[in-house]
C-alpha cells in the first residue's frame, strides 16, 4: 500500500540532532504559539500519507468540510507521499515540531521514545468503540493502544485468467513447485509477459519478505516473540524469490519496480499473475484497464497458504496540549470516523475499514467486500508493535537487494538478525 523509508536513527538520537535538513523540507506542520491557537481558534495539525491519486483531494474536502462544520477549529493537513513521510516527520520532530496527528504504518519507534499519547486518551468511547478489536491489538503495547487503526488491506493472488489458459496452466498454482511449473509455461508459450510479479524495492520490500517467509514456515519472530530473521524457513524462502527472478520469470528490475508499476503491468496484460492488495481492480479500472483477473490464495510451500493483512495507523503526539486542543482532536477523530464519511474515505482507494460499522456498511452495499472482511480477520500481520519494526523493515529489503546482487541470502541475514538481536 505504500512507500516508506525506514529510520535508521532511533527517535531518541533524532531528538539530540541539530536538524540540518536532509529528510525532507520542514513545514508548519505542528506549528502554533504558545496557546494553541490562531485567530481565536484551536488549531490542529496532520500528516497524512498519500495512499493513491484521490488522496489529496479527498482530504482538501475533508479539510473544507470539518471547518465548516467546527468553526472554532482551524485544520491543517498535510499530504505527504510514502516515500518521504517518514523522513519527513523526522525532520519536524527534531525542529520541536511535531505533528499533532500523524497517519503512517509504524508507530513503536515514537512509542519507545515517549512521543505518544495513548489512544485512550483522544478518541471518545463511542468511537474506540467501532474499532475491530483484532486491529487495535496491533497496535498495543504493556497493554495499552497507543494508535488507531485508519485502514486495511488484504494481500492475496491476482492471476490473468486468460493468459494461464493460453499457456496451458490448467491449474492455478497452489504450491511453489507448481508456481515454479506455471512460469515456466507462461514464458514460453508469451516472451513478452512476465509470469510472476516481484517488488523488493524501498516502496514494500518488507511485504515481498513476508510474502515468501510467512508461506515456507517462517517469520519476522518466534512465539515468544524473538527475532527469528535468519532462520532456515526464511533463507529457503528469499533464495526461492531470487530463484524466480534468476530464472527470468519475474520482471525484469525488482529492486526498482513498485508495486504500482507491477500493477499497471498487470492492467495492461503484461504480467500473469502477482501478489496485490484487494484495492488492485480499483486500481486497475481507475487507470482505465480491463482485466478478466481470478483471485487465488498466494502459493505456499508448506501446503497452508498464509494472507497478508496491512495496516495503518493514527496517532497523537504528546505536544502538552490544554483541555480545549484535546477536545479539538477528539472531535477530528469523531467527525472522520462518522459512518458514512469514513465508507467513503475507505472505498476511495478500495481499501477494507478498520471498523465494525464501516464493515457492515460497505458489506451491505457489495458481496465483494463481504468477502475481503471476513478474509482481513484471519490474516498475518507485521510485527509492527515492537520497537525494532523500522529498522527491520528496512534490514529485510536491504537483504533482498543485496541477494538481487549476488550476495548470499544465509549471509545478509545472519548479519540483519546481528545487529537486530545481538
């Protein structure tokens, strides 16, 4: 869903930093005087990540709209792509300027550094009370939430139905042998199409880890919940991935190609089968695409086929705000989680809600979705929750580049699994 560069400082480090730039351009974001306000008003701020082409101005609207309807209140949101948000709220959080609301992916790094304040503590009763308790628990640490689920997505296989039956794939693959088998055909029988679409980029390396990793037995941890990076499930797996692009039947740069990219190959017929969100036939019809698209569960190595469930988050920093600001950020998180507006923010993007109402309402409207609801509730997760996520996040696709340049998987990820649990 998304583009992040992770940390590779701590908050904590950040904090002691003179900033000098070099992460993004600093901006008002989370800039007010002493009082909090402006013009009589209170003011709020918020960062927000530039989830696809109507974002911004679905928050413009957003904007407009809650200003009207609080008067008193003086919003200000910014966008910001995946790409640079992450430095980005870096930058202003060196300067003193964090943002009152940041919507993002990870949140334990600011947790760790005691940046946040706990969900509790801003979101009213009512609306805690619409959230799927499964996705709050992602987001929970020592017992306590320290963020809010915003959306969802389920990642699952996309395949060209047409292209399987021209190459004779008679079989959609379930295993890797079997997937191994069905490239095999697609390259001979079309040159021109990539079978298998891999994204081990800096956009979402760490979903293409979790992709093969997840589906051979292995995981980011263990039970206890201890790093497990260089285990022998994960090795297997990510030498498996290298396997298919060696062999040429994946496209042709996946150290470069996003997920956008493999997205607009698979609208156009140029690649037959990949790993997407279920926000991919939104997107493909957007681009004005046509695809007779089947959707699969991803091949797995281990005979249960594991999905992936990816989700993101609000949270509050902790800026010492006065009774009337933290009412001010209640009544934000009231109005955009209303019923209506929040089916509205969701189906946009063709994202899944985080909450029971807005599930209940967009199931109501399309079986489809329906079906991607029940599927969100039994997916794997990230693990997110704990503090070490980014710099993990980051270790596991500079593993995967490294091994699309010929170094040795075993290697890379005894030394990521060093330096995350020496």
């Amino acid at each position: 869903m998304k583009k992040f560069i992770a940390l590779s400082l701590s908050m904590a480090t950040v904090l002691s930093l003179v900033a000098c730039g070099g992460g993004g351009s600093t901006g008002d974001a989370g800039s007010k005087d002493e009082s909090g306000e402006s013009g009589g008003k209170t003011e709020i701020s918020v960062v927000a990540a530039q989830y696809g082409q109507n974002t911004a101005e679905w928050w413009k609207g957003f904007e407009a709209d809650f200003e009207k309807d609080n008067p008193d209140i003086d919003l200000s949101v910014e966008v910001i792509s995946w790409n640079d948000i992450s430095s980005k709220v870096t930058t202003l959080i060196s300067n003193n300027q964090a943002p009152d609301i940041l919507n993002i992916d990870v949140f334990a790094d600011y947790q760790a550094d005691d940046l946040l304040l706990p969900a509790k503590d801003y979101v009213s009763e009512e609306t805690y009370g619409k959230m799927y308790e499964a996705f709050l628990e992602q987001s929970e640490i020592d017992g306590t939430v320290w963020a809010i689920p915003d959306l969802a997505s389920v990642r699952t296989m996309f395949y060209n139905k047409k292209i399987l039956k021209d190459a004779g794939v008679e079989k959609v693959p379930e295993t890797w042998d079997e997937l191994t088998e069905a490239c095999k055909k697609i390259k001979e029988k079309f040159p021109d199409v990539y079978p298998w679409g891999i994204d081990m980029t800096t956009d979402e390396g760490q979903a293409a880890f979790s992709y093969y990793v997840w589906n051979n037995g292995g995981d980011f941890t263990d039970a206890d919940g201890n790093w497990t990076l260089n285990s022998p499930e994960n090795v297997e797996a990510i030498e498996y991935a290298i396997g298919l692009v060696k062999s040429e039947y994946t496209n042709t740069d996946p150290a470069n190609d996003t997920r956008y990219d493999l997205q607009d190959n698979f609208g156009t017929g140029k690649i037959a089968m990949l790993i997407a969100p279920n926000s991919l036939p939104t997107y493909i019809a957007e681009n004005g695409n046509e695809v007779d698209y089947g959707i699969a569960p991803i091949p797995s190595n281990t005979g249960t086929s594991v999905a992936q469930g990816v989700m993101d988050r609000f949270m509050c920093f902790d800026n010492d705000y006065s009774d009337e600001e933290l009412a001010a950020i209640t009544t934000f998180f009231d109005y955009f989680y209303e019923d209506e507006r929040y089916a509205e923010w969701v189906d946009m993007e063709g994202f899944l809600p985080a909450t029971t109402t807005g599930g209940e309402a967009l199931a109501a409207e399309d079986e489809a979705m329906a079906e991607w609801i029940e599927i969100v509730g039994s997916c794997k997760f990230y693990p997110t929750a704990k503090a070490e996520w980014a710099d993990v996040k980051q270790g596991v696709i500079d593993v995967e580049q490294n091994a699309l340049l010929g170094e040795s998987v075993q290697e890379q990820l005894d030394n990521l699994q060093s330096e995350i649990a020496p």
